[in-house]
C-alpha cells in the first residue's frame, strides 16, 4: 500500500475525515451513511483515530493546510464524542500548520455545547446542509430539519461570534417552481454569509428518490428552468458581492473553501474514514464503505484500503483539466507546463482552438477559462479533454 519511500507524497497534506452517521437518511443521497442508532460509534472513532495515527506514521507530513469532517452528519454524535474526535485530530495533526478546519452540520443538530467543543478544537469554518427555505421542499426530500431551524442555528451562531459559515442549498428539486426558488435564493443572500455552494439536483442510482422517478412519482423540473435557475443564482450572487470561484460555489473575497481548491487544484489530500478517497503520489486510493467491513482491518492494525489506481500521466493531465476548469480563474498554463514538462497547447492545441472559437473557453496569457456559456455546460466540455 502507501509507504513512506514514496517520494512524490509532499509533506503538506490536506484531510477529509468521514462521518458516516446520520439520524435520518435524505432521499437523494447516495454518500457512504448509515442510521446512527445500534452503531458502534465509539469504537468507530477510535478506529478513525488509529487509522489516521498509522497512515501518517507512513506517511510523514509538515504541514496540513485542511482538514474537513464531512458525512454523514458529524454533527450527529454526542458531545462527548465530538470531543474525542476533536481531541484526537489535534494531537494527530499538526494543528499550528492548519489554516482551515471545517466541520459539516444540519441546522437544527447543533448545539452549544458542541459548538464550543468545536472552538476549543481550532474548528474555525461551518458548513450547513440547508438545502432549501420551503418547508414542504424539505420534508418532500427527506430532511427532518425546518426553516425556522436554519433561523434558530444561524442566530445562535451569530450569537457566539460564529461567522465563518458555508450553507448547502439544492435546486431543480421535485416540484419545485421557479418562485420557490427564488424565494429560496433571496432569503439565503438575506442570510449575508461569506460563503454559499449550489448544486442541481442529480437523481443517483439506490436513492430513493431514483426508485420514485422511475416508478414516475416524481416529476423533476424541465432542463430549461434549471438552467434558468443557475442563470439567476449566478446574477443574484454578483450583484450581492459574492463572486462565483467555481461553477457551483460563491464567495466573499477571501472566503473561498480552501479545501475545495485543494480538489479543484488537483492537489494531495488523505481520505479517512469508511467509504473516504485520497491521493497520494501519483496513486488515488478508496477505504471499504461498510462499516464492519471497515473496522475489520484497523482491529489488526492494518489500513482499510479497499482499492487503489495508479494514474499514468494522461489521467494526471486529464483531471488537472477537468478539475481546474470548474475554477472561474481556470488553469495557469506555467503552473501546467511546470506540472507536466510541456505545453498546454502541445497537447490540446486542436480542442482549445475549437472551444475558443465557440465561445466556451477564453485564453489570456497565462491562463484558459470557461466562459459565461461554458459555465452552463461544463460537463460537455471537460469530456473534450479526454485523451485517448
């Protein structure tokens, strides 16, 4: 697996720590989750602490820009085992080294006292699955939150000197129409927070919700108000300050996810815990996803890697691509060519050209970019950047 003679791992590393536990399971999630109660919890984060503590043993580092705990519902575990977690991390971790640490929550799971126990682990960024501002919205996608939750969470936040908080939101939900979601996106941007992520709704295989559409009880909004909503969420953002980094995220300057671009930059980062990713080197490795399956290996002291891919040099380019691009700043041709050992051009002379040409890639100097139309159909064109 991963050893330490593996040259190429830098030693500044970012982390995504998994969750896998949730009190209630949305209807369009596919995430690796599991029902919290009758789980074994504990010996799951003690498990998750052995697992970091070997893998960076392997794999010595410096520094770890990142950490993320995402799920799941972090926010689902007890206090007292948030503090363990939390504490583990900062052993573990070196912690001086972090400039971001963001945990996932659901409006309406947090509490003071985990909020706390989360200050006084260096958490310093939140990201809230609110998803919608329609209550019949988010009971019909299976959240057991409320809007006046969102409020209760938000104004509790504010009231600890919180400030640095993310929200979800999800549109082209099942029956949602055009003016519930712009109600939607009006009262988020009344929210004022330094950060916002948007996403279409994507109906994944073993989700509930794709049982329902296939038996047709589900009826999905048409591709032309989803692109009408997109169009909108990315003119209500600009007027109000927040500027669109990547395709599906807005920021106040300065407020950018810092671990996101540490995906979207192709960059390293570890994936712990059940069903987690990461990349290493030139290889990008997978944990099992069932969590006994999980467990099982880490009770022997062995990481519970379930695959790994080695990637040639054509699948590092083709994601430097693919991942840059959702970037609005796009890919930095030096940065390419001193990555690489060659020219961008060399090697996608012919498809920058064409996209040029139609308007949904701009050149400058030193950088390629989607244009305003290529935001609106970014997966037709990173497929161009597939090489044979």
């Amino acid at each position: 697996m991963m050893q330490q003679s593996e040259k190429q791992v830098k030693e500044a590393i970012s982390a995504y720590i998994h969750i896998p536990f949730c009190e209630h399971i949305c209807y369009y999630c596919d995430f690796n989750k599991v029902f919290l109660e009758g789980q074994p919890v504990d010996e799951y984060i003690s498990s998750l602490l052995k697992e970091i503590k070997l893998t960076l043993e392997q794999n010595p580092i410096t520094q770890s820009p990142t950490l993320y705990i995402g799920g799941g519902t972090p926010t689902s575990l007890s206090v007292k085992q948030l503090d363990t977690l939390l504490s583990g991390i900062n052993q573990l971790f070196p912690m001086d080294t972090v400039n971001e640490f963001t945990v996932e929550a659901n409006p309406g799971d947090l509490t003071f006292d985990k909020l706390q126990v989360m200050k006084a682990h260096n958490v310093n960024r939140l990201s809230m699955g609110v998803q919608t501002f329609d209550d019949v919205l988010l009971k019909k996608i299976g959240r057991k939150h409320t809007v006046k939750d969102v409020y209760a969470t938000m104004h509790f936040l504010e009231k600890a000197d919180f400030q640095n908080v993310s929200i979800d939101l999800i549109y082209a939900l099942p029956g949602q129409t055009l003016a519930s979601f712009r109600n939607t996106l009006k009262r988020a941007i009344e929210l004022d927070l330094p950060h916002y992520s948007l996403y279409s709704l994507i109906l994944e295989n073993k989700t509930m919700f794709m049982n329902w559409v296939r038996q047709g009880r589900l009826e999905m909004p048409d591709q032309e108000i989803e692109g009408q909503m997109f169009e909108e969420t990315m003119a209500a953002m600009h007027n109000t300050g927040k500027f669109q980094y990547e395709i599906s995220n807005f920021a106040k300057p300065g407020f950018e996810s810092q671990h996101n671009l540490v995906y979207w930059n192709n960059e390293h980062y570890f994936g712990f815990g059940a069903g987690a990713s990461g990349y290493l080197g030139q290889r990008r490795y997978k944990n099992f996803g069932p969590i006994q399956h999980y467990l099982k290996p880490l009770r022997q002291n062995q990481l519970p890697i379930y695959e790994t891919e080695e990637l040639t040099r054509n699948n590092q380019i083709e994601e430097e691509m693919f991942l840059g691009l959702r970037k609005k700043a796009g890919i930095s041709k030096f940065h390419f060519n001193e990555k690489f050992g060659t020219d961008m051009t060399e090697i996608y002379g012919d498809v920058l050209r064409e996209l040029i040409k139609k308007d949904w890639l701009a050149e400058t100097d030193d950088h390629v970019a989607l244009t305003s139309k290529g935001l609106l159909i970014g997966n037709e064109i990173f497929e161009k950047f597939l090489l044979d």
